[in-house]
C-alpha cells in the first residue's frame, strides 16, 4: 500500500510517521490490500484537521476530523475510517449472502415454482436425424426464392453467393418470402 503525507504549516515527525503505519497495517489487516493512503493534517486557528483518503480495489472512503492535538485527530479520523470499513465490508457481506433471485420469486409465486420443475422434469425432445443431406451450389437472394417456390417447402437454407454466409428463406401463410441473413457483431 502506498502512503502519502501532506502537512500544512506542520512537520510530520518520525512519531507520526510510525503512528499512521501502525494505525494503516490494521486497516490494510482488516480490509485487504488496499492501493493508496492519503494523509492531510493541517493547522488552522490552533486546531488540527486530520483528513484520510483510502483508495481500495472497487471502493473509495473519506474521512476528517478536527481537534486540538495531532494524536487525538488522528486517533478520531482513525475511528471513522474503521467505521467506514466495517460498515462496507458488513455489506459486502450481506449482499454475498441474500437468497439469488430464483429462490425469491419460488418464495413470492408457489405455482410458478411448480410448473418451472415440471418444465425441468420433462425428457428433451427426441432429435431425428436428416436422411437427405445435399451439396448446393451457393444461390442470390432471388435464385433462392425461385428454389423454395419450386420445391413446395416453407424453408430453404442456403448458401448466400452475395456474403458467402448461411442465409434462411421462408413463406408466410400471406404467400409471402422472409429472408434472414446473420449479422456477426
């Protein structure tokens, strides 16, 4: 973790120094490895301002503090960022700990949790193999149109010689022709 001091009209003695450490290595024990800490004491009419800005993996915290000795403002910011951590890490915690969201609607909605199992305890449709299975030369859109209305089908799928891609022709009830042509993105 790296640890940046900032002393407005004040020194940051070895003392304070070895008191931050001391107070981080906790934070750090607490919470994880954390990236950046950020200490700011300034001196404004006779009072200490501690501030503290910790920088976490996917958190941020803030905290300040005022009093009339370095220690005692430390010690006070100190607290609140424990709070802070505390506070975020219970969250953390709890969130992990929720019902997912299929317990909650079987909960909330009884019948649709039964007819969900019953859609579960169903056998998968049987798969019927293609007896016919043919080489075709690739088709233009119109080609391929004239292809499914001599063959009587609903379907054709062919092989597009505009985008070289697997395209689907289709008819409507109306008699009319659908084409679907694959977008890769």
């Amino acid at each position: 973790m790296k640890i940046l001091y900032s002393g407005h009209q004040l020194k940051i003695t070895d003392d304070i120094h070895a008191y931050i450490l001391k107070r981080a290595n906790k934070f750090e024990a607490r919470f994880g490895e954390m990236q950046e800490l950020n200490v700011i004491l300034k001196v404004e009419k006779h009072q200490i301002d501690a501030e503290l800005i910790l920088i976490a993996n996917r958190a941020s915290f803030y905290a300040e503090s005022h009093a009339h000795e370095v220690f005692t403002a430390l010690d006070k910011v100190m607290g609140k960022m424990n709070t802070q951590l505390r506070r975020h890490k219970d969250r953390v915690k709890d969130r992990r700990h929720q019902a997912p969201q299929r317990e909650v609607v079987e909960l909330l909605n009884p019948s649709e949790a039964e007819t969900d199992s019953e859609i579960n305890v169903r056998e998968t449709p049987a798969i019927v193999p293609v007896a016919d299975k043919f080489a075709s030369k690739p088709l233009t859109v119109s080609e391929a149109a004239v292809e499914l209305q001599t063959s009587g089908e609903s379907l054709l799928l062919f092989l597009n010689a505009d985008t070289k891609q697997v395209n689907l022709l289709y008819q409507t009830d109306e008699n009319e022709y659908g084409w679907v042509e694959p977008l890769f993105v």
